[in-house]
C-alpha cells in the first residue's frame, strides 16, 4: 500500500514502448507523506489563515518603517500590500477639500494615486540609472511602506483640525507633517542607500526628500 | 562599467543571451537546416518518446520564456541607453549648479556643456515643487486640471519645449550644439528660476522680485548666451539664438511669477487698505451668472 502511495506511476511499467528509447529508472513523485500534506495545505488552508499570514508580513514591515534600522527585510519580501493600502487612506483622507463642489481645495483621488505611484516610479528609475542595485518592485515596496509616517501625520491633522482651526492649530500641524516628513525620508533612505554605489547616496536621496516634501506639502495645505 | 552590474532579476537576461549566442552559433554555420529540422522533430514527436518530446517541450517553454526576456531586455536596454547621462558625482552637480550663475569669460573658442540629465531633471522637479508651494500658498485654484498637472505640465513644457526650439534655431544657424547640451544648458538655468521662485513666494515684495529677477535671472541668462555665443560664428545667428533664449528664460520667471502671485497680492492689499476693497476672485467667470437664470433657480 505504501509502495503504491508513493509511486501513482508504477502501474504504468507494462506500457510498451519500443526497444532504443532511452528512458529509465522510475518516474516517481520524490516527496514523503509529511511534505505532501504541506502542500496540500496551502491550497486548501482556509482563507483567514492566508489572509493573517500576509497581514502579519505587512504588520512587521510597518513595524520597520516605525523603526527603521538598516535591515534587508523589506527588501527581501517585498509587497506592495502595504503601499496599497497607505495609498488609498491617503486619498481618502484628503478627500472633501475646503471650498465649493467642483474645487480643487483638495487633491482628487486619482491625483494622490498619481502622484505617489509615478513619483515612485521615476525615484526607481533615477536609482537605478545611477547604478543601484535594487529591483523595480523593491523599490517600490519600500518607498510606499515609508509613506505611513505621513499617513499618520494626516489623520493627527484631521483630528486637529475637527477640533480648531487657527494659527495654533497650523503650527501644531506644521510640527507634526515635518516631524513625519523627517521620519519618512530618514526612514527610506536607511532602506535604500545601502544597495547604492557609496558616493552617490546624496543624488539618490534627493528625490526621495522632494518626493515626501510634496505629500507632506499637500497633507499641511489641506483644509476640510 | 561598473554601472552595469545590475544584478537583480537579471536571471532570465543571461539566460536569453546565452540562449542568443548559441543560435548565433548555430545559425551562421548552417543557415539552411532550420526550417527542414522543424517538420522531422514533430515527425518524430508523435513517432515516439526519442527524447525529442522532451526536448520539444524544453525548446518551446524556452522560446516563451525568450520572448518575455527579449521584452523586458528590451525594457532594460532602454534604460541602458539613458545610463551614462546620469553618470554624475554629487560634486560635480554642485559645481554645475553654482558655475550656471556664473558667466563664461571666453567667447573665443566652444565652452564646454555638461552633457548629463541628472541635474536638469531634479532641477524641473524641484521647480514643480517650489511651483506646487507657491500655488498652494497662493490658494489657486484651477478649473478642469490638477494642480500637480499643471505644475508638472509647466515645468517640463518649458525644459522640452524650449530645448527642442534652441536645438532647432541652432541647427538653422549652425552652431555647434547637440540636443542633450541644450537640454543640458536649459535645465541648468532653471536653478536660478528655482532660487528667486522659492524667495519671492514666502517673501511677497514686488520690488525684491523685479531685482532678483535681474539679479538672478540675467546672470543665468547672461551664462546660458555666452556659452550659445562661444559656439555660434556670425552676428545675425548669435542675435536670433540668444535673443530668442534671453527672451524666453526671462518670460518663463515672469509668468511663473505673477501667474501664481496676483492672488497673495490681492490679500495683501486689503489687508494694508483696510476691508473697502474687494479681494480679487480666482475666477471671475464662475460667478458671473446670468440675472434671469439666478432669479429662475432662485425661484
């Protein structure tokens, strides 16, 4: 039983076939009974299980953006889980502009999809024309994850201003979206310079520091 | 170069070039056999298992996989192709960034033009931003486009447009410039547009802008036209191409100016005259309903 557990294809060996082929030896599946469960089980998993497993991995590459060190693990798994969502929480958040219907007292949707997406697009880009060594996607990855620091700092905002509007409530506002500004670029840039050639860390980490500059503009500038 | 030791998913590109050489190597001794082999593999395919199945199915999942490599060599290459003009040192862009404020002594033989991107192309970009400040700043409101749109459209406008117009004029003229130079040239001088746009946005005096506007601007101005004169020979061709860029670089700043800036004036002067003047409406037209529709939807 065992035996035909392990080999499906033993019942093929009386197949003729003719004399000069050079097939041999035995076409069996080389897994055992434990590694085939697994493999099962990752198809049949229910889909909560599936579902926490890849909340865990963008909860932990949060948790390296809060604290950012110079580790490989955003590099390394890299998913754009986490940029997704921080971008959509962004637009929304910047939803409902100061003034009439049809104004553009804040962002359009579209434009903060725009402007984080194609931004990181052209930072990728520069990066990699100034010699650096990491893949599109990482990129992307990590210049998204490094986004939450702004993100944060616009729902601090909102809750600022649901509570005043004035002079004090700008400089509260001021400190908090440049303190976030601060955080992020420190944060991407300790992702990101070291796949760069050494004398060249500052041409990459300009961009990245006008890139975050403009959302956070666009975060302190927006009035409900 | 070591620019090119981009190791990352790089995989399936040395696989498709090892792939390459060897049906270079195949095809150039024996260019007819190719087409007679096809029909004797699937002959023998469907005769039986000689390993041409398996072999078969190797060279088809590897021509799929060739042609998806192929594409995205093709993706890589384009970026190879744009690799050296970024081939830049942060030192070098520094000293590039103060010399376009400084102008040329010597005229009398070509003077030579950074030939990179790198520095132009951050250079619109923070235009776009110190743009983007002083819209927002400025409360502008644009009707039918973005902010950013228009910021990003503005700024790239003017480096491409203006660009292919100077290499244009020099080609008629004869001057000895390429199309990367004047690019090159062009994005430069917007480090001086960037400096005076970042100042007069947060400090609003119209007299600190008219002299920084010839400060600043006519010294980018004035660095940008001895550069074109050192490389263009007769007066008639030196006229037309540094008046058209004089005239245009010093334009740019004044319409990026006061485009952007009659609002904040507007605030400012009722603020110093007091509340019997109106501030200026953005948009005049959005509120200029006809009397009979008002009264209509106002029942």
């Amino acid at each position: 039983m065992a035996d035909d557990a392990s080999r499906p294809f033993a019942g093929l060996a009386d197949v003729s076939i003719s004399e000069d082929i050079a097939v041999e030896g035995d076409i069996s599946v080389p897994v055992g009974t434990s590694r085939r469960d697994d493999e099962l089980s990752t198809l049949d998993e229910p889909v909560k299980d599936t579902v926490l497993r890849d909340l865990r991995a963008v909860g932990n590459k949060f948790v390296h953006v809060l604290y950012p060190k110079r580790s490989s693990a955003l590099l390394r798994d890299w998913d754009l889980w986490g940029p997704l969502l921080l971008c959509v929480t962004l637009a929304l958040l910047l939803q409902g502009g100061a003034g009439d219907s049809q104004d553009q007292g804040g962002p359009q949707f579209a434009e903060v999809f725009v402007i984080v997406w194609v931004g990181s697009f052209v930072i990728t880009l520069n990066s990699k024309l100034l010699g650096g060594t990491i893949s599109f996607f990482q990129s992307l990855c990590v210049l998204g994850y490094c986004i939450m620091p702004l993100t944060v700092a616009l729902v601090v905002c909102r809750l600022v201003l649901f509570l005043a509007n004035n002079s004090i409530s700008f400089a509260v506002r001021l400190l908090v979206v440049g303190a976030s500004f601060g955080w992020s670029t420190f944060a991407s840039t300790a992702f990101l310079v070291d796949s760069q050639p050494p004398n060249r860390k500052a041409l990459v980490v300009y961009p990245v520091f006008l890139f975050y500059f403009v959302i956070g503009w666009i975060i302190l500038t927006f009035s409900p | 170069m070591e620019n090119m030791d981009d190791t990352s998913g790089s995989s399936f590109e040395d696989m498709g070039e090892i792939h390459q050489r060897l049906k270079d190597e195949e095809e150039n001794p024996e260019p007819d056999q190719e087409p007679d082999q096809e029909p004797d593999q699937e002959f023998l395919g469907m005769k039986g298992l000689k390993g041409q199945l398996g072999r078969q199915v190797a060279d088809e999942v590897w021509e799929a996989g060739k042609r998806q490599a192929s594409k995205a060599f093709n993706l890589y290459a384009n970026i190879d192709i744009l690799r050296p003009y970024f081939d830049v040192e942060p030192a070098q862009v520094r000293t590039r960034l103060l010399e376009s404020l400084i102008p040329v002594r010597m005229i009398s033989f070509p003077q030579k033009v950074a030939g990179e991107l790198y520095g132009p192309l951050m250079l619109v970009f923070t235009l776009v931003a110190i743009l983007l400040q002083g819209m927002k700043t400025s409360n502008t409101e644009i009707i039918g486009g973005t902010l950013m749109g228009t910021a990003i459209g503005t700024c790239f406008g003017y480096w491409l447009c203006v660009s292919g117009l100077v290499y244009f004029l020099a080609y008629l003229v004869n001057a000895q410039i390429t199309m990367l130079q004047t690019l090159s040239l062009l994005g430069y001088g917007l480090f001086g547009h960037c400096i005076v746009l970042f100042v007069t946005y947060n400090i609003h005096f119209h007299f600190l802008f008219f002299f920084l506007w010839v400060l600043v601007g006519g010294l980018s101005t004035l660095r940008m036209v001895l550069v074109l004169v050192s490389r263009t020979v007769g007066q008639t061709p030196r006229l037309v191409l540094c008046g058209t860029v004089s005239a245009l670089h010093l334009l740019f700043l004044l319409y990026l100016h006061f485009s952007y800036h009659r609002i904040v004036q507007g605030l400012m002067e009722t603020l110093e005259h007091g509340n019997h003047m109106e501030p200026m409406q953005p948009v005049p037209e959005r509120i200029a309903v006809p009397e009979g529709i008002a009264d209509q939807i106002l029942g």
